[in-house]
C-alpha cells in the first residue's frame, strides 16, 4: 500500500465508485479513549473512542510520501482494506511495528498511534455521545447553543459509504458549512457515527450484518434522544438527509413526529432503475457513443436483475462480466444484505409514511443523480400529502455542494485538489430559509 502524498479528506466519498480508506500517518483509525478535552463533553463510559494519528505524512514523521508499507505488526499488507482491518484492533496510544519501503530500501519503524482532536466550536458546546441501535452503542456527535433553554434540531443522515463525521463541523467543504451555519444560527445538530465507524461500536460498516435497516434504526434512535434532551424542543426536529441519505431516512420515519425533512442530491425511483439512468447520464456526458451506451446499459441490467432483483451474491454476479464487477465495485464495498435492502425500497411506499413537510433539493452540476430524480419525489410526496414537498433548484452546484460550470465538470474534476470548488453558499441560504419557514413565529 502506497502512502499517498497528502491527507485523504474523509468528505471525498461523493459518488459511487468512490470509497474513503485512511492510510497510516495521514488518517488512521484507532480505538477509544476518555481523555478529558477542554471545550468538549464526553458522556459515554468507559467505550472505545476511535482515533487517527492526527499529523499529515511529512519528512521529519515516521512515515513520509511515497512509501509503501509492507507490514503492520508482522501481517503483510497488500491493499488499504487489509490495513484498515488490522489497524483497527488497536487503541489509541498503542504502538505498532510497521516495515515499509522509502527510495527501494526496506526499512523497520515503530509507529505510536495518537488520537485525533475532538471537534471544537466558538459558537457551541460538543457533546460526544451515544444512542444504542442493533445491541451496539453508535456514537453521537452533537452541537448545543451556547444560549439558555430549547432550541430546534437537525438530524444528518449522510450518503453511501463507510466514513466517520467526527471532524466535519471545521471543514470548508461538504457537510461543513451547513452545520456551522446551523450552529451559528441557534440550531442543535445531531450526527451519527455508522456502526463500526468513529467511535461506533457493532459491526464493521462492510460486515453483512451492517444492513441498510440496522442503520436506519439508529437514526429513529437518535431522533428518540433528541427529545429527551431538556436543550432541544420535541416538537422542532428536522432531518437533513443526503445522497442515499432520503433513502435511509424514508426507512426510519415511518411513524416519528418530525417538523421537517431535507432531501439534498437524491431520488425519486427505486435503486434499481436508478442505477440504470445514472450509468446512461454518466457515459453519455463523458462523450461514449450513444450506441455503446444502449449496449452498457444494456449489460448493467442483466448484472442488476441478478443482484437487486433475485438477490445473488455479488461474487456470483460479478462472474457474469465486466459490467457486473464494474456495478459490484460501485457498492463502495457495502455488503450485498445492505444495497439488496436498499434495491428492495419501495420509495413511494415509504414517503406515503411520512407526513411531514419536505424539502427536495437538486444541484444542476450534479450528474449523480438528475433534477427529473428530484422532482419525481416531490410528485411522489404531494400526491399523498399534498403541498408537502416544495422542489428547489441550485444552479452550477455538485453533489457534494461544492461549485462547478458543469455536470462534465463535476465528473472530470472532483476530487482534484488542483482545481478548488469553493462550497456553493445557496445551498445554505436555501436550507436556512426553508427551517425557518417551519419554525414556530
């Protein structure tokens, strides 16, 4: 495994075929620890806190770019994954033997993992804490205002993936800028770790146990403490759900009271027919002959129907081509019980649950997902309710809310830190202006 030549953001998960895998000396995670912070509140006992070693790689540090780890604590390590799974027995503060290679010499190191910084805020008091979903504690990561007496909630539901939030309030990009702008504005938030992620306990993210159902349990358990907390107001709990994050959310809804849902950069159909329009847009926009796009989507079909539909295994599907490993690896290494689950959501079904009033949010430099996805939901959404989902549209924004000219831009150049995409600031006016709508005068 190559270390690379700068930290991996954790917010670069944006679409399908992208996946987060922390690398030694730039983002790897450890295990708990209670060590007292100022500025922070810590209120699970005695558990597990997962860390990473918090400096970026860099010559005067153990580890330095371009090396290629060999070994951790004498198991060889061939990709990121089998480090990840290794790394992750250990807490922080331990130390472990790594051998790596720098400049063709092999070379033995004694690496000592330290604990990343809890999250801190001018504005706010964090408070690290957890709701319990499937027997297993997930952690909790809250904002509370400064100010006195009950404020108004938001719940994140985040995408596709397995990543930790811990950190994100203090990022320029992605999740960041919204939950500063809610926190300046009086608002609680509310993110949760996925099992086996951050400081979550369970199993690991990519286990088959970690379903699509068993994280949507903790969501509706989060929603439970935060009407328990004397900080919040029960009755003013929003969802901000992104991604695959509606989906998430139209499962744990059903039957919770909540003042309002944001559903950012999603869809209105199943995943199953999802999948196919999204493989169409894509190639089409990259400039693939429209006839080899008929034919891709064509052969995506036969891979999902085996997948989604009658529920083979992916090794099973992935020996039926190229275009069914492609689709396997797009999963991002979540388990087949987790996106058969998801393949098997019946969104029209689930949001005729929801009474709540929702916001439907598309960006049009977003070829993740497309505008006639959004509006489709919110269709979906008045014809039950009618007058609940209001459609907004915010020009020149990508998936992960940052700037650019075009869908083609977006595909050709997210994730290229040499070309920045300032965080589009519409997105926040338009969230904040739709919960105050909906908060009591």
């Amino acid at each position: 495994m190559v270390l690379p030549p700068d930290c991996l953001s954790r917010h670069e998960r944006f679409t399908q075929t992208q996946n987060f895998f922390p690398f030694l000396c730039c983002a790897t995670e450890a295990l708990f620890g209670t060590t007292s912070i100022p500025g922070r509140t810590s209120e699970i006992t005695p558990a597990r806190r997962r860390q990473r070693l918090e400096t970026p790689c860099a010559p005067a540090r153990k580890c330095q770019p371009g090396d290629t780890l060999l070994e951790l604590d004498g198991k060889q390590i061939a990709a990121s994954a089998s480090f990840v799974q290794e790394i992750g027995h250990h807490l922080a503060g331990d130390s472990v033997q790594i051998v790596l290679r720098r400049a063709g010499q092999k070379m033995e190191k004694t690496v000592v993992l330290k604990p990343r910084p809890f999250e801190t805020s001018r504005d706010a008091t964090i408070l690290y804490r957890s709701i319990t979903a499937g027997g297993s504690r997930r952690r909790t990561i809250i904002t509370h205002p400064q100010s006195p007496g009950r404020h108004p909630a938001v719940l994140f539901v985040g995408g596709l993936g397995c990543y930790s939030l811990d950190g994100t309030l203090n990022e320029s990009r992605g999740y960041g800028p919204i939950l500063s702008a809610l926190v300046k504005e009086g608002f609680v938030t509310m993110r949760v770790e996925k099992t086996g992620e951050g400081d979550s306990e369970g199993p690991a993210c990519t286990d088959p146990k970690a379903t699509a159902e068993l994280e949507a349990s903790g969501y509706a358990a989060a929603l439970g403490a935060l009407r328990s907390y004397d900080f919040v107001d029960p009755n003013e709990i929003f969802v901000f759900a992104h991604s695959l994050g509606p989906l998430l959310a139209s499962l744990a809804l059903p039957g919770e009271n909540v003042r309002g849902v944001i559903a950012a950069e999603t869809i209105g159909r199943s995943w199953f027919e999802y999948t196919q329009e999204n493989l169409r847009r894509q190639n089409a926009l990259v400039g693939e002959p429209l006839d080899q796009v008929d034919a891709d989507v064509r052969a995506h079909v036969h891979c999902a129907y085996h997948f989604y539909l009658q529920h083979e295994s992916s090794d099973d599907v992935a020996k039926l081509g190229n275009n069914c490993k492609d689709m396997i690896a797009s999963n991002a290494g979540m388990s087949d019980a987790y996106m058969q689950q998801i393949g098997d959501i019946n969104l029209a079904k689930q949001w005729k649950q929801i009474e709540a009033p929702v916001l439907v949010i598309y960006g049009t430099s977003d070829p993740a997902t497309s505008a006639d996805e959004g509006q489709y939901l919110a269709g979906i959404i008045n014809s039950f309710h009618p007058g609940n989902a209001t459609y907004r549209e915010i020009a020149g924004m990508g998936h992960e809310f940052g700037r650019y000219d075009s869908q083609l831009a977006f595909l050709k150049e997210v994730g290229n830190t040499s070309k920045p995409h300032p965080f589009n600031e519409e997105v926040v006016t338009v969230v904040l202006g739709w919960l105050k709508q909906h908060l009591p005068p």
